[in-house]
C-alpha cells in the first residue's frame, strides 16, 4: 500500500507544472525536475508555494543560463549551448540555486585511469612561471603553485583564482592543511610558515629548537604532511640533525617528535617524503640520496601515538636482500590499497610490499610481459619519481612518464598472494613522445580525477585527464558501419595500416578542428583487439606484436608515421619502372644566386620607411606608462633596466580600477582621433604626388616620342642627301 502511495507521489510530481519568469523570459518544467536539486536548492524551496497561485515566479537571472541549467536538471548533462558560457558563469549562477553540486559531477572528469589517460593542459602562472613546488591535496581537482616566493590558486577548472606574495624567496615544500590556509616551507628560510589564502596574510610559524641542545637553531622544512588533527613536518638543522615534528593543528604547537636523528651517514638523513596512512594511523617517511657510489636510503614507519618505529628498511642493506646492491632510487606508498612501491635504481624494476605483510625482505618485483612497451632494464640510471595514485604507480624515468595499473581479477579466480602478485600489474605510457622531451619530471601528484606533473626548468604544470576524446569524439565523427570497418581492417587486406593511418588522420583533424583545448589522442589498444569503449562503433582487427597485454598509442604512431619527412611521399610511374627501362639523362645544374646582387640592410630598409607618415597613437596603457615611468624613476633612481619599470608598470595598471583607468583611456581615444585625422591628409597628400607623377611620366613619354619621330626625319634626310652625293659622283 505505501508503495502504491509513493508511486502516485512521484506520478502527480511529474504531471504537476510551474512557471517560472527568469529576467523576462517565461519558463515550463515540471515539479520534479525543480525539485531534482536536492532540498537545499532554491527551486526546490519554490516548487513548495501554494497550487492555487498560477502566477509565474519571477527571478532576476539570466534567461539563457538557466536554460543550461534546467537541462542540467532534466537529463544530469550539460547541453551543447553551454559551451557560449565560462565554466565561471555557469558556477555562479548554479550557487546561486544551489545546485553546485550538480553542476560539479556533470563537468567532472571520469575517474582517473592511467593507461586510458593524457595530458591535456598545461597550467602556466602569469609571473615567475618555473614551479618549485604545489599541493593538489584537496580532492576536488584544485591546485595551488608555488613560484618564485608566490602561491597561486586555480579553482577546480583550472581558472586562476588568486595570487598572493609570501616574504619567502623559493618555496621548496606546500602543503595545503586547511581550506583556506597552507603550510610552506624552505631551503633558504628557517620554520615551518602557515599563509591565509583568503587574505594574504602570514597567520603564524613553526620552529624547531631546543634549550638543552644549542645545534638545534635555524632548521628548515624538508616535507610536509597532515593528518585531521596534526601537522608533520621533517625538520633540518644546519649541522645536519634533524627530527620529524608533530605539529597541533589547533594550537600550532609542537605536541613531539618522532625519531631525531644526528645526520652523520645516509641511513640517518632527513626526510624527504611524508605520507600519513589513515588506516593505521601510521607516518610513512622516506629518504633517499645518491653519491659517486650510487643510492642509499632508508623507508620507516611511525606510530604518530606512541612515536615508534614500527617497521623499518634501509638499502643499500643485508645481504639476506634478493636484490643486493639494487638500492630504490624513490618509495611511495599508496594508501588506498595499503602497498609499498619502489624503484631500484640499476634495474628499473618496481618492487611492491604489502604494509600488512612486512617482514625482513617483503619486495616483490613486477614483471612487465608486454613486449610492445619495451625492456626496462638498464633504465634505473637517471631521474627517477615515482607516486601512487588510485591504485596506481605513475613512475617518471627523465622526462618519460608511465602507469602501473592493477588488475582487478583474473579470469580462473585465483586470489591475489605474494608468489602471483606480480602478475596483476601492468604498463603503459601516458605521454607521447614528444612528451618526454619537454624535459626532466621533477614531481608527481593526483588530485581529484586529475594528474599533475612538473618539469624541472620548465614553466608551468602539466594537467593529466582521462577519456576526454572518445566523448568528443561522439560529437564530432558520424557514425561509422561496424562492417565497413572490419573489412578495411581485416588481416588479409594489404592495405590495413594505410587505412588505420587515414582513420586516425582524420580523427586527429576533427578534434583540432572542433575541440578548444589541445586534447592528445588517448587510445586504449588491446594486442587481441582494439575496443572503444561507451562509443556508438567498435573497431575489431589482430594487432601484429601478438600478446595479451596493452600497448601504447607512442608504438601505434610509430607504425603509421612511417619514415620521417616533410609532406606525403609520392611515388612517381617512371620510379616503379625496372632500372633498365627508366630514361636517364644528364642532370640539370643547379641555379646558382647571383653574389652580385646584393640584399638591403635593415637599416636601409628603415630608410625607405617616409619619414613624415604619422605614427601609430599609444593605448592607453602605454598612455598610462609614460606618467608612471616618471614617477618610479623618481623612486628608483638606481634602477635602470627597461624591463623592471614595464614589470612594475604592468602590475599596478592590472591593480587600477575601471574608473582609474577611464582618463588614460580618454587620452588614448583622443590621440586614435587626431592619428585618424592626419592619416586621412597624410593618404590625400599621397594620392595627389602620385598624379602628379602620373602626369610627368605621361608628358615625358610624349616628350620622347617627338624626339624620337624628329630623329627619325633627320635621319632619313642625311640618308637622302647621301644618295644624291652618290649618284653626283657617278
């Protein structure tokens, strides 16, 4: 009986209307589409007013934006109209209804999966653009930059929110430990500094000392982490002791310490990584370092509540170790799946432990059984990073970035254990090879459903999102026969990756055509077959390397690029002829450049430019510029660089107002005027030397005709008289 009660709720729901009059444009919809935002919205509130009040509710919005979100209500997607609108636009008016949240999990990448992922973006701050650290912590796609002594803030659309300045020099640590405040820290500074992102302002500091040990002064952050109600941070002094400290996010005091060490040997070093385990409520810190000798370091594991070593690694270590003398180049943990994660650092191999199996030797090493991503030994040398990530392993080898993915179940059932682990991993790249180049990856780190990963001398940041192009795909290529594609792809046509190169030529085309962002093509290829998942064809055809696990669109490119070369080769009838019946002849000499011709010079060039042509008015920027260049010579007389008075100029014409602005715009309107009037005259003046020029050339040319036809008559005379003098003789 209830049950039959709710039905006919929903049923009346459905059926009963409202209007709604939104910046005077009249609305339709129904009662549970209003009521679809959740009881928190403001529709929701209006859809409760009286049934006997027909009239429309009027709100004073845009019209056209609440279109976008009425669909959003309908169906859970954004309609194709909303991409007139900023993703800014759309999040303002959606808060204003209250139905952010829908807004959010409609625009929202897909969970993050490495081997079906690509960079898409990159994050590029304004000033000072070489990164020297950045937190992603927050779990909504957010990130804040470090840069040059500055944090800046992009929102979860990666739109620049905020910048503000800190009196540190480089940030070398952030950590991001309440919504609006990050804990930073540096090489060159001591202490542990806490900055309110909403007002700019230096909040506090941490410093570790101790009265009982005069060493202890002046240390510096190396790694920053947090728990709900601490804060960790690993401390270093500058003879080299060093401590991990817990911090009270409360009171911003120090509450212990966990494991003060002397820094004398490379067991004993500081920190360079901390990652709280909220499982356990264990501290995951790491220290790695490398010398003429090659690795060393250690892994330990703290109990935050009693301040012990729970379970503790260090490598180069014993020889009981199945790899002896393979010391990890970088550990992390993932805390998802409770798994330790190491690189060596001669082999290349990644190593897994479980955290609830640890013992004297827990390392299992991975073994990759797919042929087609290549061999990775003798690849531990170099720069090597490594994150987990969802259950995943992003390992950077230089500027080469690549995912360990884990799968989920096999096919007869059997259970992960530590003898078959390593078979339920596998590899792939995420960038292409044009990626790797761009330079050596300093740090990774996921947040949200995003990747985000920095280079070292090179500005800006990386953004990795997943399964992108196949949705813009859908919109942009029509609907392709299933048959039609197996037969071109099919294993007897000689033809097959000549077709397959057209296909993703094509696709490759629609999406730089039609896509704002510059998307790289992601493909998930399986060696049995290659499936497009969620599309509306499937494409089905052998892949000639013959194994069963993934290989990368960087292998695919390199099959269907071919050889290298500007433009399409083409092969000409006379080339397909045998040596013998071709026509060989003797070969053109090349047309060499005349030497005695010579080229104007720059400054010649400038020499033919009139010099009495007007010249282009200032905007009003540069209006501004020449008052204010006055004006800071004024306050630094010492300054002399051009540059540094633009910078200067630059930053305080952003921080004007518009009614700050308006007289320098007025000057610059008035001076575009009076450039107009003299072109005008100056383009008469020109148009009537030029007639007058016509007019001498014409008469000349006349000129020279009758002096020409008169040389011709005195000509013919001589010639006449000539004869007669002949004949005279005769």
């Amino acid at each position: 009986m209830e049950d039959e009660n709710i039905q006919l709720a929903n049923r009346t729901l459905n059926q009963e209307r409202i209007k709604l009059n939104v910046g005077g444009k009249l609305f339709e919809t129904t009662v549970s589409t209003t009521r679809s935002g959740g009881p928190e919205s403001l529709l929701y509130a209006l859809s409760n007013r009286p049934r006997d009040d027909r009239n429309p509710i009027f709100i004073d919005r845009d019209p056209e934006i609440f279109s976008v979100l009425l669909y959003l209500l309908r169906t859970n997607r954004l309609p194709s109209s909303a991409r007139r609108f900023s993703k800014q636009e759309l999040f303002d008016e959606a808060i204003f209804y209250g139905i952010e949240a829908n807004l959010k999990s409609a625009i929202s990448p897909p969970s993050f999966d490495g081997i079906d992922a690509s960079i898409v973006a990159n994050i590029r701050p304004t000033s000072d653009g070489v990164v020297s650290a950045f937190t992603a912590g927050d779990g909504d796609g957010s990130i804040w930059l470090a840069h040059g002594g500055q944090i800046s803030c992009y929102d979860r659309n990666l739109i620049h929110d905020r910048t503000i300045r800190t009196h540190l020099e480089e940030i070398t640590s952030i950590r991001r430990v309440w919504p609006e405040i990050a804990a930073l820290g540096s090489d060159a500074i001591s202490g542990l500094h806490y900055y309110n992102f909403s007002s700019g302002r230096h909040i506090g500091s941490t410093n570790w000392s101790d009265p009982k040990d005069p060493r202890i002064y002046k240390a510096r952050v190396t790694a920053i982490a947090d728990s709900p109600t601490n804060i960790f941070a690993a401390f270093e002094c500058a003879h080299r002791e060093n401590s991990v400290l817990v911090i009270d996010q409360t009171t911003l005091q120090i509450t212990s310490e966990l494991g003060r060490q002397l820094g004398s040997s490379a067991k004993s070093t500081v920190a360079g990584k901390l990652t709280w385990i909220p499982e356990t409520s264990v501290l995951f810190g790491s220290s790695v370092t490398c010398g003429a000798f090659g690795y060393s370091g250690y892994v330990r594991l703290w109990d935050s509540r009693s301040g012990d070593v729970v379970w503790e690694t260090n490598e180069p270590g014993s020889g009981r170790s199945s790899r002896f003398g393979d010391s990890f180049a970088d550990v992390d943990v993932d805390v998802e799946s409770m798994k330790l994660f190491k690189i060596c650092s001669k082999s290349g191999d990644l190593g897994v432990a479980d955290i609830r199996k640890l013992g004297d030797d827990p390392w299992v090493y991975l073994k990759d059984k797919n042929p087609g991503m290549g061999n990775t030994g003798r690849r531990g040398t170099g720069n090597i990073k490594i994150h987990c990530f969802r259950k995943q392993v992003l390992v950077g080898r230089e500027g080469e970035l690549e995912v360990w993915s884990r799968v989920e179940e096999r096919e007869n059932g059997v259970e992960e254990s530590k003898d078959t682990g390593e078979d339920f991993y596998r590899r792939n790249y995420v960038d292409k090879a044009e990626d790797s180049e761009r330079g050596i990856i300093k740090e990774i780190e996921g947040g949200g459903d995003r990747l985000f990963v920095s280079r070292e001398n090179v500005e800006g940041i990386e953004v990795a999102l997943r399964g992108l192009v196949w949705r813009q795909l859908l919109h942009v290529l029509p609907v392709v026969p299933v048959a039609l594609i197996n037969f071109l792809l099919s294993p007897g046509s000689n033809s097959t990756l000549v077709l397959l190169n057209s296909f993703v030529s094509s696709i490759t085309l629609s999406l730089s055509l039609s896509l704002s962002l510059s998307l790289s093509l992601s493909l998930s290829l399986s060696l049995r077959n290659i499936s497009v998942v969620d599309s509306l064809f499937s494409i089905s055809f052998p892949i000639p390397f013959g194994s069963d696990g993934l290989v990368h669109r960087r292998h695919l490119s390199c099959i269907m690029k071919g050889p290298k070369g500007k433009g399409t080769s083409r092969v000409s009838k006379e080339a397909l002829k045998p040596v013998d019946d071709r026509k060989v002849g003797k070969r053109k000499a090349a047309i060499k450049a005349d030497k005695g011709i010579k080229r104007p010079t720059k400054k010649e060039l400038k020499a033919l430019k009139d010099p009495n042509k007007p010249k282009r008015p200032p905007s009003a920027f540069f209006v501004f510029l020449e008052e204010f260049r006055q004006e800071y010579k004024r306050e630094n007389p010492n300054v002399k660089a051009v540059s540094a008075v633009g910078k200067a100029g630059g930053q305080r014409w952003q921080s004007l107002t518009h009614d700050e602005k308006a007289p320098y715009e007025a000057k610059a309107a008035k001076r575009k005027a009076e450039y107009e009037k003299l072109m005008r005259a100056y383009d008469n003046k020109k148009a009537s030397e030029a007639d007058d020029e016509e007019l001498e050339r014409s008469k000349s040319e006349v000129n020279g005709e009758d002096e020409a036809s008169e040389e011709e008559h005195h000509e013919d005379d001589e010639e006449e008289e000539d004869d007669e003098d002949d004949e005279e003789d005769d």
